[in-house]
C-alpha cells in the first residue's frame, strides 16, 4: 500500500517541504514540494504544520490536496505501466502547482545545439531533406562562437534578447576578440537570424529588432590567377614532389572550375565518354549539382603524364587533405615567382590582425582561387558564353556567377561596346572590299 509522508530536513529556519513516497520494499522516492515553513512550526511527526495561522491552515489543505493528487496519479499510471520513480513524482508534484519546467531551448546556445542537430532532417523549400555536412559544419561553428561569446561576458542569452544591442555587441566580439574579416563577421550574424527565425517558427518569444539583424558583407579583392601566370607555375623548376603535385591540381583546378572539396576527390572512375569526348562527371558536394566538365588538353596532359590517373592526395581526411593544398600553393606560387605586390585580406603575419593590406601575391593564393581563375579567365574570352561556364562552375544564376568574379555594370558596358565596335570595323572592311570588286 502506498503512503506519503511530508517533512522538513531543518531544525530552524525558512525550511523546504519534502514528499516522500513509499509504494513498496526499496521503492521509496522524495522530492521537494516547493513549498516552504519556519521549521519552529513543522511537526514531523505528523507531517504538518502546526499553530492556527491561516497561513499554515491553507498550507495544510494544500499538503493535504497534494497528497491525494500523488494518490490518484500513482493509481492511474500504475495500473496503465508507466514506470514509477523520483522523475516522475516531481513531474507529478509539479503538475499539481501547475509549474512550467523550463525549457532550455529558451537559451539561444541550446536552441542552437537543437538546430544543428535538426539539420540533417530540414527540408528545403524544394522538397530536398537534409543539408551538406558543410553547412553542418558551419553552423556548428557559430554555435561555439555563441557559446564562447557568453562566456566571455559571463551570462547567457534567452532568444528573446537577441536585439539590435546584443548583434552589435557579439559584432565587436567577433571583429576585436575573434580577429574575424568583415565578411565573415556578417555572415555569421546571417546564420545567427536564420537560428532565431527558426525559433520563431517553432513558437519561441523572439525580440522585435529581429529585422534589424542582419548580416553584411564588403567588396573583398577577388584573387585569379591569369593564363600567364599559369604558365609561370607549369614552367617552374620544382624540387619538391609535393609542389609538383600541388602544381598538377592547381592547373587541374584552374581548367576544371570546381571547389576543392570537389576536386581533390576527381578520380579515374568519374572520367566519362560521350559523343567522342572526354568528361569529369561528378556531383557537387556542397550544391548536389550534378555537373559534367570537359577535359581540357591541359587537363589531358596531366592525365598522360599520371597514366591516366589523377594526381594523389595529401591526406586522408578531407579537411587535412585541403590545408595541405593550400600551404603548398603558396609555395609553388613564391617559387614560381609570384612577388607582385596585391591588395587582398590576410592576417598580418606581424600585427597579427586580419584586414586588407598589400602583399606579395604568392601569400594571398588559396585553393579558391582555382574555380575562381576558370570563371576569370573564360569569362574574358568572348568565344565563351555566360551560360556554359555556369554549366561548369554550378552558379544558379547569371547574377551569382558575375559577382562571384567581381563584374559590376560598366564592365557589361565596355564589352557590349567592344562588341559593337568590331562589328562595325568588320562592316567598313566589307564596304571596302565590296568596293574594289
């Protein structure tokens, strides 16, 4: 037979009330009330308080109405195998004083944590489910600079406070303590509002200067790497095995316009024929765009050189596999005498700040650069059409794909005067020679 017993541990003192449940042999559990007496008026013995206050009149009642609810409790989710233990008798208790437990997700790092791990089951707007395990990554990320920005300012943050002040706090954060670029900055305060809309979404009190949370960006340098300068590099005189194959996969890279998580992993088993060419066919990590690339007779080169192979990686983890690239880019690229000097952002290797600076270019080359210098450079050639270097990049559109390579509107302009400038220089050429027939 079940029974219940209220106490108090003190011998003085405001003191909290205790429920102790018995239900059976080593199956007894307590768990505080909530409620709280002066222990000079608590009997133990008779487990209520004692004196004709009304206070401790009411107080009774209540321990008495507390103690029936457990009863009751106890019957229905015994009888229906629900598993018994101090969980659940302050679960119990707590639905008697109808108290709220709360829910730690109200904290923007914990629901942080649940949206990274909601991920892998979001659906996008095109039916697609999940994400790439790189936006995993990123988000994860932010979540740890959140995580880090509490504790640097001893606090943590309800969703709910994440205003217009706190966004310019966490920005300085981020530029002073983190060392970040703008960039970067501002795109992790995107991907922050994408957490806190998320937490709208689900029912969570958010602050009305959300719309004031935005992101930003700035007009970094774009750093290519021209058909010259590729050059330079193939006719460099290399020492190193490792530069060597750096050297093949950045020229790889350069003629095949993908992202380094996609071509450091090209193997002899995506090489495809069709119509009598020769095609890298792949699907792109980060978009799942499937894109087939022709092979370009440097490209070919390579391949000859390697037995058909494509060169060997430098690890075996992807993220070691691409810091290895880029560190001996920079080396073949100093090697092959790249010295001019370049704006573009790096960390300063004397003041140890991130900005925007002028530096030899060999220290601003990075495995970006690859797809970057195949939009570049094709882009420049007139014979090459927007659309079919899209087709090879995967940029969704037109407007993308040109500011992805650094085109504003009086670039658009000259090459359409260029254009109609030929033109009528073909034209005169015609009259002229129609002339003297």
């Amino acid at each position: 037979m079940a029974t219940i017993k209220f106490y108090v541990q003190s011998a003085n003192g405001n003191s909290p009330i205790y429920l102790r449940l018995s239900i059976g042999r080593g199956k007894t559990f307590k768990q505080k009330t909530g409620q709280f007496v002066d222990a000079k008026n608590w009997s133990n013995e008779s487990g209520a308080p004692k004196g004709r206050d009304e206070k401790y009149k009411k107080l009774k009642s209540d321990l008495i109405k507390l103690e029936g609810h457990v009863l009751d409790t106890l019957n229905v989710d015994n009888s229906s195998g629900i598993l018994l233990n101090s969980s659940w008798l302050k679960t119990t208790i707590d639905e008697f004083y109808h108290r709220k437990e709360e829910d730690v997700k109200d904290y923007i790092v914990d629901y942080g944590d649940f949206y990274v791990e909601s991920l892998s089951s979001k659906r996008s707007p095109s039916g697609k489910v999940g994400v790439s395990k790189d936006t995993v990554s990123k988000y994860k990320t932010i979540v740890d600079k959140l995580r880090a920005f509490e504790k640097y300012k001893k606090r943590r943050y309800l969703i709910k406070e994440l205003n217009k002040n706190f966004r310019d706090d966490f920005v300085n954060y981020l530029n002073t303590e983190g060392r970040l670029s703008t960039n970067t900055t501002g795109r992790y305060i995107t991907f922050v509002r994408t957490i806190i809309l998320d937490a709208q979404k689900n029912g969570y009190e958010v602050s009305r200067q959300i719309v004031d949370f935005k992101g930003f960006t700035e007009d970094a340098p774009i750093i290519t790497l021209s058909f010259n300068e590729l050059e330079a590099i193939k006719n460099a005189d290399l020492k190193d095995s490792k530069l060597e194959i750096a050297r093949d996969w950045l020229i790889i890279g350069c003629y095949a316009g993908q992202r380094v998580s996609d071509l450091l992993r090209m193997n002899k088993k995506m090489i495809i024929n069709h119509g009598g060419y020769h095609f890298i066919s792949l699907k792109q990590e980060k978009t799942g765009t499937l894109v087939q690339v022709p092979i370009h007779n440097e490209v070919l080169t390579i391949l000859d050189k390697r037995n058909g192979e494509f060169p060997p990686v430098f690890a075996n983890t992807r993220d070691s596999n691409s810091t290895m690239f880029n560190r001996y880019l920079k080396e073949l690229c100093q090697v092959a005498g790249l010295h001019t000097l370049t704006k573009g952002n790096l960390t300063d290797p004397i003041t140890k700040v991130y900005g925007l600076g002028e530096y030899p270019k060999w220290m601003l080359v990075s495995s970006h650069i690859c797809r970057r210098s195949f939009a570049t450079n094709f882009y420049a050639e007139a014979e090459y059409p927007t659309p079919l270097l899209m087709n090879i990049t995967g940029h969704a559109t037109e407007t993308m794909f040109l500011k992805y390579i650094g085109k504003k509107p009086m670039d658009y302009g000259l090459q359409l005067a260029r254009i109609w400038e030929r033109k009528a220089e073909d034209k005169k050429v015609m009259v002229v020679e129609e002339a003297n027939l």
